[in-house]
C-alpha cells in the first residue's frame, strides 16, 4: 500500500504558479516532512512546466483520479452532472450574484464568462428555501463521488488542501474528504473570489484569505465564522517585497530586445471574455506610439495569462522596433516581479495587475473604455465595478482614462511626475492589499500545518 499523504490539490493555473513560485509547495514538504501529494486538475500539457520543478514529489492528475470505472459509476456520473446544470455549481454561483448585488451591471444572456451568463441560472425559482436546499445538494457527502477517486483517497490520503477552493474540478475532492472525515484546509485563492466567483464550501476545517475583507466576506456572504479564517497576507506579493537590481532589470530588457536606456509602458492584457475589443485598443495605442511616442517610450505589451488567443489580439505589435509582444505564460512571475518594479508606467484594465503595480510602487493607468466597440456597449467600465473594487476604485491611487486622449495623458504625467500618486499608492496598498513584508507565503505554509493539526472535518 502507498503510504498515506496531505493531498496537495492544484486546480488552475493562476494559484498553481502562486503556490510554486512563492515557495508554499517547498515550504509545505519541509513542514509536512515531504508527506505531500501534489494532485494536477488541469490538462497533464499545461502541468508539465511545473511538474519539472517539482523534482521528488508524487504527482497525481485528476483526469485519472476522476476517470468513470464501469457502466454504473458512468452511469451515476452522469446523473450527477445532470443536477449540477440545473441546480448546482453554475446557478448557485448566479443566485449568489443576485441575491447580493454581485456584478449586477455585467450579467447578461449568453456571457463569454460562464460565471456572468444568465441562461445558466437554471429552471427552479429564486426562492430562499429551494436555494438553501440546492446549496445543501451541492455540498452533501452523498453526492456521486468517482469510485476511482473515492478508493484512492481512502488509501492514500491523509488530508486535503486546496490552493484554490472553488473551481468546479475541485467539488469531488471535497465531496470525498467530506465522506472520509478528512481534513481540509482551502485556501480562497485570489480577492475578489468572495465577492461573485461562486459559493464557497462551509465544511473545511480551515480557509486561508489575503486580507481582513475576505474574513468578512465569508463570514457575511457564506456563512463562514472568523474562527476556522486565517489572513495571510498576499503571497504574490513576496515576490514584490524582493527588491531586484536596476541590473538585473537591464538584462530582462534586453532580453526581450528593448533597450535598457530608454522609457518602457507596460501594457497588460485583460481576458477576451473581459475586454473583448482589446486588440483595437492595441492598434490605436500603436498608432499614438508611431506618431507621438515612439523617440520617448518603448512599449512591451503583457496579454492575460488566460488569453488563448494573445497572437491574434496583439498581433498588430509584432515587428516594431522598441515594441515587444511577451507570449501569455502563467510561468514568469519573477520577471513581472522585475519589470512591476522598474516600468516607468503601467496600463491595464481592473485585475490583479493594477494592484500588483500599485505594490510596486508604479504609476499606473486604467482604461475604462472600450476602443471601438459600439455604441452601448460597456466591458472596461464594468470590470471594476465589482464589490472587491470599492476601496480601490475610490482610492485615486491611479490615473483613470475614459476615452483614449485620457491613456495618453496618464501616460504623460506619469513620465513627467511618477510621484505625484505615489502618496495615494502606499494608502491604496494598506487598505486593500495590508502588510507587504515577504512573508506571506510562509504564513500560508503555518497556516496549512496548523489546519491540518486541527483533526477531521467537521
């Protein structure tokens, strides 16, 4: 028999590379006494790059794990995701929108993202009592749990943490800690998580949060009491509080071919489900760059992780002298790390960058207008009126730029005066993010450990 370990589950990609990067999965087998169990829910293509730094630690995939093992447990399966359309991950997540105000302004009929589409709020009313019993559906032990998966974790696993608690791939695993009496501890992966990303399991024994916000958003919005909460602070931003060398920015210059001496905007990239007509923007960024910009700044153009179709929405900047188009990578924090502490300015629109920037200590542009869209049409502006963004947006810790003269002028005091926000960036940092000291994921590592000390679930 294989020896009992913590099972590691890493759902996505954007808190895989936090809990690689950041040193949580080196820092949990040094506490755990290399008992770990790394467990991969995304494709084994896009788990390959960290599977080889992680060099001795049992790996697992959840294609395996999950697989249907003859006709009755397909069959069941089956059965189980019929529910689920109708009354489970999807319309809770909606209902959850709904009842509190989240992203009113942005769900619609038939949204890119499936977390704003309307049509997936299922066929039964919103009627308190039917939600409360849908919600007890969803996270009741008793729901199919794969036999494969089930047995293997009656075998092998010990206890269960999640470095994202809430993505749909992650439900069986929590199901199945549930009905094995294992504990589990969850981290709440990323700050607006809380606030519009989908109901939150009530039965771990642990959940780690970034800030004193999020504590209260479980305790108001899911029920989840101050006493199983623990506020780590923010891991990414250990790799922030590093401070790295002008040197060692030069040599990432000039890696990417621009060169050292010269200004550098960095532009980066939302989501096409988010910020559909980005590629217009690029274009017209480009041609304010031929005209006006390009003897004084360089542009080096970062699309979303998440973008699968960077190369066409940025293709416009390929082929410019002191233009660089970076490829969408989940693997190159610490070069962001670098170049969020040494671009002269930053444009994005809403997401975690602009916080990122502001950790850095960059001046930073938001666009809240869509280049080219149509008449009526809202993307950019809608991003950051979500909840999470409240102390944010009223902080004026940035420029905001609601048509584009208002990028170019942002652009333009930022070059002249990088300080002239930087009082408002620092309070902006307290307030939303909280301490910056490095030491965040070692507080996630604590954190974890004591969970896992706590006994079984509840």
């Amino acid at each position: 028999m294989s020896p009992k370990r913590a099972w590691l589950v890493l759902p996505d990609q954007l808190s895989i590379r936090v809990f690689v990067d950041t040193g949580i999965v080196s820092g949990l087998r040094e506490r755990l006494d290399g008992d770990v169990t790394v467990v991969f829910l995304v494709p084994r293509a896009e788990a390959a790059e960290w599977v080889t730094r992680l060099e001795g630690v049992p790996i697992l995939y959840g294609d395996d794990l999950t697989a249907s093992r003859g006709l009755a447990d397909r069959a069941q399966g089956r059965i189980d995701a019929w529910l689920d359309r109708r009354l489970g991950y999807y319309p809770l997540a909606m209902r959850l929108n709904y009842r509190h105000g989240f992203h009113a302004e942005r769900m619609q009929p038939g949204h890119p993202n499936w977390m704003l589409d309307t049509d997936r709020d299922g066929p039964l009313p919103r009627w308190p009592a039917v939600e409360h019993a849908m919600g007890r559906w969803f996270f009741s032990a008793r729901r199919h749990v794969p036999g494969r998966l089930l047995e293997t974790m009656r075998r092998e696993c010990s206890a269960l943490v999640l470095s994202n608690v809430q993505p749909a791939s992650a439900v069986p695993f929590l199901t199945a800690a549930r009905r094995l009496r294992l504990p589990v501890v969850a981290q709440v992966a990323s700050w607006d998580h809380t606030v519009g990303k989908g109901v939150i399991s009530p039965h771990c024994d642990l959940y780690v949060v970034q800030n004193d916000v999020m504590e209260d958003d479980l305790r108001r919005y899911h029920e989840i009491q101050q006493d199983r909460v623990r506020v780590t602070g923010w891991p990414q931003t250990d790799l922030l509080h590093r401070r790295r060398s002008g040197a060692e920015y030069e040599k990432l210059l000039r890696r990417y071919g621009l060169d050292p001496a010269r200004r550098v905007v960095l532009v980066a990239g939302n989501t096409p489900s988010n910020a559909p007509y980005e590629g217009a923007f690029v274009e017209r960024l480009l041609a304010w760059w031929r005209g006006d910009g390009a003897e004084r700044v360089q542009l080096l153009f970062r699309p979303h992780p998440r973008d699968r179709r960077w190369q066409e929405r940025f293709g416009a900047a390929e082929g410019h002298d002191g233009v660089v188009v970076q490829e969408a990578s989940y693997a190159d924090l610490d070069d962001l790390a670098t170049l969020l502490q040494h671009v002269d300015v930053v444009v994005c629109n809403a997401g975690t960058i602009l916080l990122d920037a502001l950790v850095g200590d960059r001046p930073a542009v938001c666009v809240l207008y869509d280049e080219g869209a149509p008449p009526g049409e809202s993307w950019a502006a809608k991003n950051v009126v979500g909840k999470h963004y409240e102390e944010l947006a009223a902080s004026g810790a940035f420029y905001r730029a609601e048509r584009f003269e208002e990028v170019v002028d942002g652009i333009e005091r930022a070059l002249a005066r990088p300080d002239e926000l930087a009082p408002e960036r620092r309070r902006a940092v307290e307030q939303v993010v909280g301490t910056v000291d490095g030491r965040a994921a070692e507080r996630v590592v604590d954190a974890v450990a004591d969970g896992l000390r706590g006994g079984a679930a509840p």
